[in-house]
C-alpha cells in the first residue's frame, strides 16, 4: 500500500459540540489518509506520538471531528490527551466534506468495516492500543477485539448494540427507513436518527440537543454516504460473543473477548438493555458496567465531565496516568453541588442549565502529599483516602451508577 501522512487545517470547529475548546499542540489535529482493502479511510490524529495508543470510531451520522475532537480537547480530558497518542478512525465516506460514494459501490458490512481498522494498524504500525467506540464504532471495534485479541488491551464502549437486528426493530424501521434507496434524508430517517441517539427522555428534556443533532445532520454530513453505513448496520450479523467457559476456550473464531471492557449508557439511553446484553456476555471478571442518572443517548454531549471521569478511572485501573490523583471531590459531586446552588438561588422548581464541565483547584490535582496545607491536612487526606476507598469499592463491585 502507497499512502502519505500529511497535516490539514481540519476545521474541528463542531455545530453539535459547542463547548469551549483547547487549542494547543496536543490537541491540534493530523489527518493520515490511509487506503484499505474496503477503500480509502480518512485518520486524524491527537495528541503527541510516540506515546500509548488510543484508537476511537464513531457513530452514524458523526464522524471524528464531530464526535470525538472537541471531547479530547476540553478541560477534563486534556490530562488524557496529554498522555496518549489517539487515532481517530471515519469509516469510508463519513468524513468532514466527503465526496459522495458511487451509487453502485457495495458499502463494506460490520465485519469488513472491521477489518479495515485492522489496516489501519497495520499501516501505523500500532502493535496494541485502547480501543474507544460508540454506537457502530462500538460494534465494529469489538468485532476487531474478537478477531485480533492480541491487538487490544482495552475497550472502551458507549452504546453497544452486539446483537442482530430483531424481527420487531425491523418492523419498526420500516416506514422511517422505506425512503433509503432514494440516499437522501426524510423527516422519518432524521427522526429514527435523533430517537437513536438521543432517545425519547432526552429529546423532551433537551430540546437544544434535537435542533442541534438535526441541523447537523442536514449541513455537515453527506448524507448519501451516512446513509449507506446506516444500512450496513442494519444488516447487520449478531456479534457470536459468550462469557468465558471452557466449551469456548479453543474456539475459532475465538468467541470472548480476552482484554478489560467498560460499557457505558445512560439511564434513559434507547439502547440501554443492548449494553446490558453486551455487558453480560463479557468476563465479569474483566467487565465494567457504568450508567449515567440524568442521561439518555447521547453520552459525549450530556454527561462529558462524567464520562471523562469514568475513562480516566478505567485507565488508572489499567496501569496509565497513575500520576493524576483522584479528586477531592469527583467531577459528579461538583456538578451536583453547582446544580444544588443553582436551584437554592432560582428555587427548587427550576431546572439547572446543562453542565460540560466543573472547574476545580489546582490543589485537586497532583500527588496526595502536595494537596492539603495548613491545619486541615489530616482531615483532607481522610477525605482523600474515603474517596480512594469508594472509587475502588465501586469498580471492584463491577456496576457503577453516576
């Protein structure tokens, strides 16, 4: 394969994902076109080489500028994206101003998709690497931590669907889906669409988040092209994934996954029993299941702070960034403080705005020996040694609720 790495002026600047943004040289973006044996990919890139590998892959209708730059570059996540070198993989024709794919090209199916994150490996010359993936991202890359095990040392998954489609989602997808051959949007497809990555709690809640998800769909993707992998999903084969036993131990191909997996949903998330599934099927030896209160589909853009804080745990608990300690007090209890004052301040009948982030001392950072000063120092570390205790109690239990 002939391919060359070149950097773009990419703009990250997201519609959806209007939080503010750390521009720097750790998370400025490298775009690496690659050619795969299922066609041409486009790979962008964060954070400094050279350092442990995170690879991501996105949902329908998103791609890596929409759904994945701006959640590495703000505050909570920095300290990852400073640590990590992360690969940002668009399945074929997803994009940032893509070309339209050719009517009659045969878009690649799940399995294939997921081989083509194997060429990526190969042509970057990953050895092993932190797989991130939500949605079809999610579905694909486990696909990949079945088949390459050896390439996988972790996996991370938001909203993941392992199973076929079912008789009754297929009729429900009937009418909203009657109009894809035409491979342009419908009311119906964009309403299926913002159900499945918002859901219904969500979308009465959070009605800036439906204009939003809407509005980009119609302007910043192709919508030909987000079409055809919307179809390759629905076609979907199940993904043959059990719980270790010893009838599978030899199996081929290997039926369970051998790395550290964290699903993630929310509580109102449309596919929430879809990752309980998937959650089952894993090694609850090896397995995290984390649900978000207060959140439905869409993860990234309703719970970011706790999802950072969740992935920088599951990290730790793989041996990387040991260095940043556990906060004093955790990203989800300062939310819910700012949210308690703002409801003291407009009475309890209001509805706090909707927080990405909570700004927290320089003193909540760095060792536990340089944290705490004055006559308070024993009764701060207590607290920081109570926190240490529930965070480990927490994902010892292996099901965590935030």
């Amino acid at each position: 394969l002939t391919m060359s790495t070149y950097t773009t002026s990419v703009d990250t600047q997201d519609r959806l994902l209007e939080r503010p943004m750390h521009e720097t040289s750790i998370t400025a973006v490298k775009s690496i076109p690659i050619s795969t044996r299922y066609g041409y990919v486009l790979v962008t890139q964060q954070g400094t080489s050279g350092r442990p590998v995170m690879v991501t892959y996105h949902d329908v209708g998103y791609n890596s500028a929409t759904q994945f730059h701006h959640f590495f570059s703000f505050s909570e996540m920095i300290p990852i994206t400073e640590h990590f070198t992360i690969y940002h993989i668009n399945a074929p024709g997803q994009e940032d101003r893509a070309t339209p794919l050719p009517s009659t090209s045969v878009y690649p199916t799940m399995e294939e998709l997921a081989e083509t994150v194997n060429d990526v490996f190969n042509h970057l010359d990953i050895k092993s690497a932190i797989a991130f993936g939500i949605g079809v991202g999610a579905n694909i890359l486990t696909r990949f931590a079945l088949k390459y095990s050896s390439k996988v040392y972790g996996l991370i998954l938001i909203n993941c669907i392992s199973r076929g489609l079912g008789w009754l989602e297929g009729f429900t997808l009937k009418w909203p889906t009657q109009d894809m051959p035409q491979q342009t949007w419908t009311d119906p497809l964009l309403t299926y669409l913002t159900w499945y990555h918002l859901g219904y709690e969500s979308q009465s809640t959070h009605p800036d988040l439906v204009q939003a998800l809407r509005r980009h769909l119609e302007e910043n993707v192709n919508a030909k092209n987000v079409i055809k992998l919307l179809n390759s999903f629905l076609k979907r084969t199940p993904i043959l994934m059990e719980r270790p036993n010893e009838s599978i131990k030899n199996s081929n191909p290997p039926k369970s996954l051998k790395c550290t997996v964290v699903n993630i949903t929310g509580f109102s998330a449309p596919h929430k029993d879809d990752v309980i599934d998937t959650n089952d099927k894993c090694d609850p030896a090896m397995s995290s299941y984390v649900e978000f209160a207060d959140c439905g589909g869409a993860i990234l853009e309703e719970q970011p702070a706790k999802t950072a804080e969740a992935i920088r745990l599951f990290l730790q608990g793989l041996g990387y960034i040991s260095h940043l300690s556990i906060p004093k007090y955790s990203i989800a209890n300062r939310l819910t403080e700012q949210a308690a004052e703002y409801k003291r301040r407009n009475g309890p009948t209001s509805r706090a705005p909707r927080r990405t982030s909570a700004p927290f001392d320089a003193a909540d950072s760095g060792l536990y020996g340089n944290d705490s000063h004055g006559e308070d120092t024993d009764d701060d570390q207590n607290d920081y040694g109570n926190e240490l205790q529930l965070r480990v109690d927490s994902f010892e239990d292996r099901n965590v609720k935030i």
